[in-house]
C-alpha cells in the first residue's frame, strides 16, 4: 500500500478515530489524504460529489479512492458526472442501499442509484449483516457498476462498531485489488 497514494471517502458522520478509514490514514499519512464534507449528518449528494470532485482536481499521481458506506455512492454519482485519468480504481466498502432504508430517508439527493459501468476498476465488499444494504442488493450494484464483488460474511456495517480494529483482511483485500 506505501507505493500508492489514496483518497478515503468517508461517509455519513465521517469516520471516527476507531474506524479503519482513520487507521489507516494515521498509519499512512503521506499517502492516505481525506474528503472533507461540508455537512457530515445531513448529506446533500451534490455538494458531496463536489467537494470529491475538489479533492479529485487536485491530484498530481494516480490515485485510488478508498470509500466507505455513502462515501461509496458519493464515487459512484461523481463518476456519472465528472472524469479524472488520475483515478486508477475504486475500493467501495459496505454500499447502503438508499432506495429501499428506511434508516436513511434523511439525506438528499443520492436517489436513484446510478446503474453503470465504472470508468475505472473497482471492487465492492459487502457483509451478510450489513443493516443499510442486503448483501444481495450489494451484488447487484457490483454488476451495474462493473465492480469486482467480495461477500467477507458477517461483519456489520465494516466499520467501527463491527469491531475490526486496522482491518487486516481489508488491507489484504486492497493489496490484491490494487495488484491485479
């Protein structure tokens, strides 16, 4: 992971101190740098995809977007309206399905879901357990997205409250992803 350069993509309530986002920034500072949003708690989809967008203008090397949750959709909606070649791929970790949670009624404008190939490669991971997505819903936005597709089981949400410390598995799985 030291040779490449990251951009994490948080989403809603960013990512606390616990979560492997901010682990792995704080191992990796030099190349880990992170999006950030106007509003972390109540998410408007385009004043998200355009702070992305801001971040994504800056780039100087090619570059791999680490999201998370609605950071993941945030990727997605940016990819349907703006274009960078120094995006190399996207690593999309637990996408909620906004269409069909109740939970997430709340945030604008991130419905409907688009349904495209990804202009760059791309893998989701997703947990039979997730609360804001079922992990077959997951798989369908890995097909219309073009994404790789990596069921890791029970694990929650895959973030802090499922427990996973510097997530070990997710840094071997973004070694693979970025080594293919």
């Amino acid at each position: 992971m030291e040779k490449y350069k990251f951009l994490t993509v948080p989403g809603l309530g960013s990512s606390g101190p616990a979560h492997w986002q901010s682990l792995w920034e704080n191992q990796n500072p030099k190349n880990f740098h992170r999006v950030e949003q106007i509003n972390w708690d109540l998410p408007v989809c385009h004043q998200w995809i355009e702070k992305l967008d801001e971040e994504v203008q800056k780039l100087t090397e090619l570059t791999y977007l680490i999201a998370h949750s609605l950071g993941s959709l945030t990727v997605v909606h940016w990819a349907n309206n703006y274009a960078s070649e120094m995006v190399k791929g996207a690593f999309l970790v637990a996408p909620p399905d906004v269409e069909n949670s109740k939970r997430l009624s709340f945030i604008e404008g991130f419905s409907p879901i688009p349904t495209f190939k990804l202009p760059f490669k791309s893998l989701i991971i997703a947990s039979t357990t997730d609360q804001y997505a079922t992990i077959e819903r997951a798989n369908e936005f890995a097909h219309a997205w073009g994404s790789e597709f990596i069921n890791i089981g029970k694990k929650g949400h895959i973030n802090a409250s499922s427990n996973l410390g510097n997530w070990e598995e997710g840094q071997d799985l973004l070694n693979d992803f970025i080594n293919t």
